[in-house]
C-alpha cells in the first residue's frame, strides 16, 4: 500500500501527528521547528515550522532540492545548531548539543581520522565516548568491520581505502557505537553510481541484521525510494514539509510501482512554478 | 530490430590484439634504479664538491686562508678526540634544547588559548604580527642587561626565535583543520582540552611539523650568532665560541672544523631526526604527498 499525504503549508504538526500510528513516544520528535544561520551579510531561514517524528527502526529519509535545508535539519538534530523556534527531542530529552547517542556519518571523505586506522577509527568513538575497555571495544569493532566487509583492511590508514571504502568505515564506526539513532548526511553523493547502488544495497542488508534506526538525508528521489520505509518531502526556501511518503518499503520494481512512486514524487516536487533542478 | 547482445571476451578467439604485448611490468635497469634514489646523487656532489675543495686548497696553498679538507677533517678528529668539540657542542645543544623545549611549550599554552577564546585569538595575531618580523637576535643586548652574560640570556633569545613561528603556524593548522573534522571531534563528544589534543594535534600536524622546523632553523642559527658575540662569558663557551676563539689564535682549520660541526648538526637534526618524525606521521597518514 502506497500513501503521499500532501501537506498544506502550516498545519504540519497535527498532521503529522494524525499520520503516526499510535505508539507510546516516538525515538525522535522534531516539533516546528524554525532554523536560521549567518553568512557574513545574510540571515537565511534554512527551514521553517518543520515538524516530524522518526519511530524505532524507521529508515527515515529527508528528501528535497538544494536549498530545502535538509542537511541543516540533521545538523540540527546532530546538535550542531540550535533551532530558533520550536524543540527537538530524542527520546524526551531535548537535544542540546553534539553526542553520541546521534552518530554522524557524512558525504565527505575526509570524515575518517586519517593518523589512525580503519580499525583505530571505528574504535576511537568507542573509546573516548562510551567508555568501553580497549579489549571489547576492539571486538565490537571488528565485528562491525566484518559486518561492511572491510575485515582486510583492517589495518590501513583511510587514505589507502577507496571513497566507497572510506564510507564504508565510516558507517561501521557509526553503527558499532549503537547509537539511538544513525544520522547520514548524503553518505553516498560522492560515490560513483555503481559504488552508490552498491552501498545502498550493503546498507539495507545491515538494516536487515540490526534494524537499526537511521535518517538519511538525500536529494537523489531514486534513493531515497529504495532506502526508506518514510520519507520526508521538503520544499526549498525556506524549507517546509511538502509531504510525506508512508510504507515506502512496500513500493517495488516488478510491478512499476517504484517507478510510479518516483514519477509522483518528481511531479509533487518540482510543481511549483519557476523551479527547476 | 535486434535484441542487444553481450559477446563475452573469452568468447572472441579470432583477433587477438593484446596477444604480442609480452610483459606488462618490466624492471628497470639497475644503474637506472641506483640513480633514481635522491641521497645517492647527493652523495655523488657532496664527493664532488669535497674533491674540488681539496684541490683547490692544495694549489692555494695557504692555510691561513683556506686550509685544504683533509687539514680540516685532521682538525676536526683531534678536537674530537681531546674532547675539546664534545664539550662545545654539549653546551651549546644544553642552551639549544631548554630553548627550544620551553618556546614550543609556550606556543603550545598560547595557541590553545587562542583557539578556545576570542581574546585569545586576537592577543596571539597582535603578538606574532609584532614579534614575528623582529629577528630574536636584536635581543640579545637588551637580554644581557636583564639576564646578565649567561645561558639564561641565551635561553630568553631562543624562546622568542621559536615561540612565534611555532606559535603561528599551529595556529594556522588549527583554524585549517575541515569542518567535518571538527564536527565529528563534536560527535564523540570531546570537548576543552581532550578536544584540542585528540581531534585538532593531529589534524593539524602537517601545519605543527612545518612550525617545529623553522623554530628549529631560526633556534639554531641564533644560537650560534648569539655565542658569536658573548660566549666567553658563559662559564663554559659553545660552538659559536670555539669558532670565535680558534679565529683569534689564527687557527684556520679549526675554525672551519667548527662550522663543519655546525652545518653537520643542522643537517642531522633537519634531515635525520624531522624527517624520521614526518616519515613515521603525515606520510603514513597520507597528509604529504
């Protein structure tokens, strides 16, 4: 079954609400949520009264043009910035600056710490964050690499690895500090397209082991079809929810229904007038 | 219309164009690998240099003047040997290390302050923008009224040649450690001092090495100026003074042993112990290409 709820412009948060299916408290709940930055000469709204909730083990994808703010949204999840207006919480507790409990994984290469290696990288967060004595961390660690294939280049330094292998790690080092949720900002835009549909296929696959709860940020519609069950659609300047896309999961290739997801999808966000991308 | 169709290469038997091409690596001749090792052409035009030297001091014939190598490398042994030399240069790398040591320490406190505070920030710009262009060695008549004709003089120069290189090109590596880094150092949620020593030290490495290495040319070469104009004065005299001295006696050989020893040391330190520090840091990380 296939649902695109379309938003009007400002009641987005009951509607959101009446969109959830009855749980006890969702893992994250983003509530109208206004976001602002500088430039030197500007103040941009990257997004404006947004509001979602993301459930256990939901792959929830943020999906948008450029300029929708979507990736300052999962920064401000991440806590690198604080919302203007309007409250996030991860389960009940406000979100008030970086942790982890909310693991980054991000679309530069350069995310890994390039004097230590792949091993020392995914066992760093372990060490310093969580605490973990040096024997268990560096099991959990190698278990983790084993999980995204990596167990042979245990022992290299990143800049030895290729960029799919470096995100690879970076995923690893996410997942092995089992945060409450995964936040991926364009992990894969920077990969080749067959790296990428790779990747994404590794990534459902762990999804599959742990369940683990992830959102994910991405502008590519294709992957965020094949990625999610939930997908955020966001409108740019300023960012506001457009929509959402429920049991995303459910759509499939052998009967068009992806691709007709894809198609309403594209329709949906590129209507307005005098917006292309 | 025709379907597409995949015809797999080891299916194509007929014209095989690679089938000449007999080896894709090929070794390189030995001669050709020998002299493709940059320490080895070196070595060829220091031995170039050395014979030129020799002979030319031989035809001169006036060791007042310019003594031929071998009266030189005859000098340096003896000095050597009756332990003149070690002592010099015991004392003068004595002076040399606590400068050096407690100039890199304070750019280290200056640096981390600048990084976590605004004011900070802006005391260590004015600073380096004032004290960066004076040459530490203008300093020295003003240290010899405040310290007195001594290694705490020579200390106080040492700490201002180094302090300020040092201070701003770790600095420099700081601020130019990327965004994502930073952000990650944020993600595990270290902060304060663990921040700077875990996630900024080494990102910023490449920046902090260069800094060490010019504090060590400007520590060195001041030094040896510094000896130049007082080393007599401090209890026992450095290598600045050995050349100094061996001037005045006339003895020309062993002033040229005693610069020997000074460009054998910076060559040393510079070659020998930055380079086994970067071999075994940025290169292995992949930050130096």
């Amino acid at each position: 079954m296939l649902q695109t709820t379309q938003y009007a412009n400002n009641t987005t948060a009951e509607r959101a609400d009446s969109l959830q299916c009855a749980s006890a408290r969702p893992l994250l709940t983003v509530d109208k949520v206004t976001l602002r930055y500088k430039t030197p000469n500007l103040l941009i709204t990257a997004t404006e009264d947004v509001s979602f909730s993301v459930e256990q083990s939901d792959r929830f994808v943020l999906l948008g043009p450029s300029g929708c703010g979507k990736s300052t949204l999962l920064k401000a999840v991440g806590g690198y910035m604080a919302p203007v207006s309007g409250a996030i919480h991860i389960n009940g507790r406000p979100v008030k600056k970086p942790g982890a409990d909310r693991m980054m994984v991000f679309q530069e290469f350069d995310q890994l710490l390039p004097w230590k290696t792949v091993l020392e990288n995914v066992m760093f967060p372990l060490l310093v964050a969580r605490k973990l004595p040096r024997s268990e961390a560096e099991e959990r660690a190698r278990d983790y690499i084993d999980k995204v294939k990596l167990t042979r280049a245990a022992d290299s330094y990143p800049h030895t690895l290729s960029g799919g292998m470096k995100q690879r790690v970076a995923i690893a080092r996410g997942m092995a500090m089992q945060p409450d949720i995964l936040l991926m900002d364009e992990p894969f835009a920077a990969l080749d397209a067959l790296t990428r549909r790779q990747m994404q296929d590794e990534l459902l696959q762990l999804w599959e082991d742990t369940k683990f709860t992830v959102i994910f940020v991405t502008h590519s519609i294709a992957e965020a079809i094949k990625i999610s069950n939930r997908i955020l659609l966001l409108s740019p300047h300023p960012g506001r929810v457009k929509a959402e896309v429920i049991d995303v999961d459910h759509a499939r290739h052998d009967d068009g229904s992806a691709v007709a997801l894809e198609r309403d999808i594209h329709n949906l966000l590129f209507s307005e007038p005098g917006h292309r991308e | 219309m025709t379907n597409p169709q995949i015809i797999l290469a080891a299916d194509v038997t007929t014209n095989r164009p690679h089938a000449n091409v007999a080896e894709i690596e090929q070794k390189l001749g030995a001669l050709e690998l020998i002299w493709g090792i940059g320490a080895v052409r070196k070595t060829v035009l220091i031995i170039v240099l050395a014979v030129i030297w020799q002979v030319y001091a031989s035809y001169l014939d006036n060791p007042l003047l310019f003594p031929t190598l071998s009266d030189t490398l005859t000098t340096l042994y003896d000095r050597f040997a009756d332990g003149v030399l070690p002592a010099r240069i015991w004392t003068t790398l004595k002076v040399l290390i606590t400068g050096y040591v407690a100039g890199t320490v304070l750019a280290g406190v200056l640096t981390i302050l600048a990084i976590n505070t605004r004011i900070g920030t802006d005391f260590l710009e004015t600073m380096t923008a004032m004290f960066n262009p004076l040459p530490a060695i203008s300093l020295l008549p003003l240290a010899l009224i405040w310290f007195g004709l001594g290694a705490s003089s020579l200390v106080f120069v040492l700490i201002h040649s180094v302090l300020w290189a040092v201070a701003l090109n770790t600095h420099a590596g700081f601020l130019g450690v990327s965004r994502t880094l930073r952000m990650v150092g944020g993600n595990y949620g270290l902060t304060g001092l663990s921040y700077v020593v875990r996630i900024l030290v080494p990102a910023a490495f490449p920046s902090i090495l260069t800094g060490l290495k010019i504090g060590w040319a400007f520590a060195w070469r001041t030094l040896i100026a510094a000896e130049l104009v007082f080393g007599v004065s401090s209890g026992q005299g450095g290598l600045g003074w050995f050349i100094f001295e061996n001037r005045n006696l006339l003895d020309i050989p062993a002033v040229f042993a005693g610069l020997l020893t000074v460009i054998i040391i910076g060559l040393v330190v510079e070659n020998l112990v930055f380079q086994t520090i970067e071999r075994h840091t940025i290169q292995k990380w992949g930050m130096k290409e």
